[in-house]
C-alpha cells in the first residue's frame, strides 16, 4: 500500500465500513451473554462508562494512526515512529494485532457457523412447534456433533476468506449497509414484541437497576474487554480502515456515530432476550447459548415466526461476515506487506485460523474434557483471552503511540478537529483512557 491509496467515496461510506465491522456478535451474541454471566445491569453501566472513558479515544486514536500514516498497521507505526524519532520497533504492534484477530476470528468463525446451522433449520421450519425445553435439547445435541460444527465452522470461514481474497469486501460492506436497517427494524420488532411478555419488566429492572455490589475485578475486566471487542478496537484492524479515511472528516463524529450504532444494536438484543429469559424462568448466566435458544423461542411465539426467525439469521450471518472481513485482513495485508500475493496470503490465514478454529469447534465434544489452563475449554480460553487481555494490551499501546509518540502536527491533522478539540481528545487518553486502562488491567492480571 502506498501513500496514493484510494479512499471511502464519502463520509457515510466511512462510518457505514467502521459500523459494519464493529456491529457482529459482539453485540447481539457476546453482549447478552456476558453480561448475563455478570449480573446485568453493574456490567451493563461499566461496558458504557468503559466504551465512552477508554472505547471510543482509542478508536480515535487507532483510526487516526491508519489515517495519518496512510499504509498498512506495521507500515504505518513503523513510518509514524521514524517521523518522530522513535524505535521503529512499533511496528511490531501490528503483528500483535495480527496474533489478536488471528485468536479471535477463530472462534468467531465457529460461533457464526452456528449462524448458519441457525438459518437453515429456520428456513426449513425446524424450529416450528417446538418447545424451549426441546429448543435448548436441540442446541446442545447440536454442539455435541463434532461433524457439524466442523462443517459450519468451514463454511464460514471459506464464505470470509473467499470475499478477502478477491478483494471484494467493498462489494459486500455496501449489501450490508442496504440491509443493516433491517436487522435494526428486526431487533426494533423483537424488542417490542418483549415489552409483552411479562418478562419484559424484570428485564428492564435487570437490566438497568445496577447493584454496585455486584462489581468485583473480574466484572470490570470483562466489562473492558467487552468494550474494545465490539467496537472493533485494539487490534490495529481499524486502523487499516483509517487509511482509507476521506481527507475531510471528523474523526470524532465519526466515531461517535459507530459507538452509538453499536452500543445500539446491544441494547436491543439484550432488552429481547432478557424479556424471553425471564418470560420463561431459563438463566440469564446461561452462557454461549444464551441467544441461540431465547431467540428461536421468541419467535416461535410470533406470527410468520419461522420466516422472520431465518431473515434474522440471515442478517445476523451478514453482519458477522463484514466483522470477520475486517479481522481476517490486517493477516492477509501483512502477509501481503512481506511479498506473497493475496489469493496466496489469503490462504495461508485461513487455512491456519480454520486449525486453530478446530480446538473451539471441538471443544464441546471430542475435545471437552481437555482443559489446557484454569480447568478452562479451548472455546472459552480462546473467547476469553484474546479479548480481555490482548484487545486492552494493543489498544493501551496505541493510545501510548497516538497521545504521546506522534508528532502533534500529523495526529492533529489526522483527528481532523482544531486545536481546542484536539488537546481536549489527547488530555483525555493521556490522562484518563491509558491510567485507565492500565490500572483494570493490573487489578485483572493480579
Ligand atoms: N466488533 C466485532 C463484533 O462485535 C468483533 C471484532 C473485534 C471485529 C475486533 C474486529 C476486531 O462482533
């Protein structure tokens, strides 16, 4: 890549990429469950205080590093650092951001392969007239099957590395722009469909009544992970996306509109499938599945139930393959930055993140009972780690770079805001976002 790259046709074009590969799992699958597993409504307020305080400054900071360097990650650390007279040894953070996506779209690509597995029986009516006990049987037998979960997990990741290879993810961010709205109207339809079930008051209570008892160390570091999980933040795969940024753009809008869009789509997903949580007396700390079997029961008890069951896994499917696009290419660029073609790079990457991906796919059935570290699975050791360790560690070194490393001049010009409005933006990452950061990740560590 070079310093001619062409760029997002307009700025909607820009915000709409960025929210295409922050909006995915981590909203409507990752969200609900975590913050089951986290008693609701304390994590709920920290993953926002956590996306305004560190997510959305240090996408800034990590958009405005693509933008300014105007290359590939390593390429662009590497040039910003020489620029201002440090070790060129910052490109090294874009490898580690490469090792971060390589982690997690390796279970990403499992768990959209459930998606798959979703859709079809959806479509072909598989879930009509059953009950939730059975829907939840179903699921589990489901991921007891080594064969289908191996095969979805192919499918998908072929689907993500077949689009990055042909270099079309342009063609594919603009379907997902035409049909994004409908997964809003779908979640906004979902939503009220809950406020009827009489699930739906104790979910809002859950949900946005927080019993500060329930915050511990762990709860705020899995709150933090969360945040720079959705948002996309912290693997330098933005930052790739900065580069392509329109010369006038604000940065902190942009930013701001992706945030409210993200945090947006979560909040939907949870108020739906808490309210069905609730409706049916099932464990909100249920785990993984959580809205793999509340969603089916959902919809079972609407009208055209099946049809509107399968358009949403559908459109879940297309949200996740933009996210997973934008994870699988940092890999691809840096192979492609060393000199191998990109159909080539494109299947070195997947051909090592579906071997990786195997141990999650596994890890429900002929891999269960092997718990490599902490009596943990690989599935939740590798949904686990990446983001609450990997994820913080990138995006506390990128604000290091971008607030304190870059000269003032470029991060300015690439913030894209005057003065005032970019001493107050690099103020805050000096002083809130990095202490921030750094502290919950310590009291995590320890
Ligand atoms: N933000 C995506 C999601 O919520 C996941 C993702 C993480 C994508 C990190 C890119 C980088 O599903």
């Amino acid at each position: 890549m070079n310093a001619t790259l062409e760029r997002w046709s307009t700025r909607r074009a820009f915000i709409l990429a960025v929210t295409g590969a922050a909006v995915g799992l981590g909203n409507i699958w990752r969200f609900p469950y975590i913050t089951g597993e986290n008693g609701g409504a304390a994590f709920l307020v920290l993953y926002v205080v956590f996306v305004l305080l560190l997510g959305l400054p240090i996408m800034m900071a990590e958009i405005l590093i693509g933008r300014a360097g105007r290359r590939s990650p390593v390429q662009s650390l590497g040039h910003l650092a020489a620029l201002a007279g440090a070790s060129r040894h910052w490109g090294l953070l874009g490898l580690f951001g490469a090792f971060t996506v390589f982690c997690i779209l390796s279970f990403y690509s499992v768990v959209s392969g459930w998606s798959i597995e979703f859709f079809i029986t959806a479509i072909n009516g598989g879930f009509v007239g059953r009950n939730p006990a059975e829907i939840g049987a179903g699921f589990e037998a489901f991921l007891a099957d080594p064969w289908r979960m191996t095969f979805n997990h192919t499918l998908f990741l072929f689907m993500t590395m077949t689009v990055v290879a042909a270099g079309v993810a342009k063609g594919l961010e603009r379907l997902n722009n035409l049909l994004m709205p409908l997964l809003y109207l779908l979640l906004v339809l979902l939503a009220g469909y809950a406020a009827t079930t009489d699930g739906f008051g104790t979910a809002l209570s859950w949900l946005f009544r927080p019993d500060l008892a329930a915050i511990t160390p762990m709860v705020v570091m899995h709150a933090m992970g969360h945040a720079f999980f959705t948002l996309a933040v912290g693997a330098c795969a933005l930052m790739a996306y900065g580069a392509y940024m329109p010369e006038r753009q604000s940065l902190p809008h942009a930013a701001g509109a992706v945030a409210l869009l993200d945090v947006g789509v979560a909040l939907l997903a949870g108020i739906a499938i808490f309210s069905v949580v609730f409706s049916q007396g099932m464990d909100p700390g249920e785990g993984p599945g959580l809205m793999f079997v509340t969603l089916p029961i959902a919809f079972a008890e609407l009208p055209w139930g099946a049809l509107w069951l399968s358009v949403f896994f559908l459109l879940l499917l297309l949200a996740t393959w933009t996210s997973s696009i934008n994870l699988a290419e940092p890999m691809v660029a840096t192979l492609q930055g060393r000199g191998l073609g990109r159909g080539r790079s494109a299947a070195i990457v997947g051909v090592l993140v579906w071997l990786m991906g195997l141990l999650s796919a596994l890890s429900f059935s002929t891999l269960a009972e092997w718990r490599p570290l902490f009596g943990m699975s690989a599935f939740d050791l590798v949904t686990t780690i990446p983001t609450e360790i990997f994820l913080p560690v990138g995006g506390l070194l990128i604000a290091v770079f971008a607030a304190w490393v870059m000269p003032h001049r470029e991060a300015q010009a690439a913030l894209g805001v005057g003065e005032p409005g970019f001493r107050l933006w690099r103020t805050m990452v000096r002083w809130i976002s990095i202490p921030l950061a750094a502290l919950v990740l310590a009291a995590g560590l320890l």
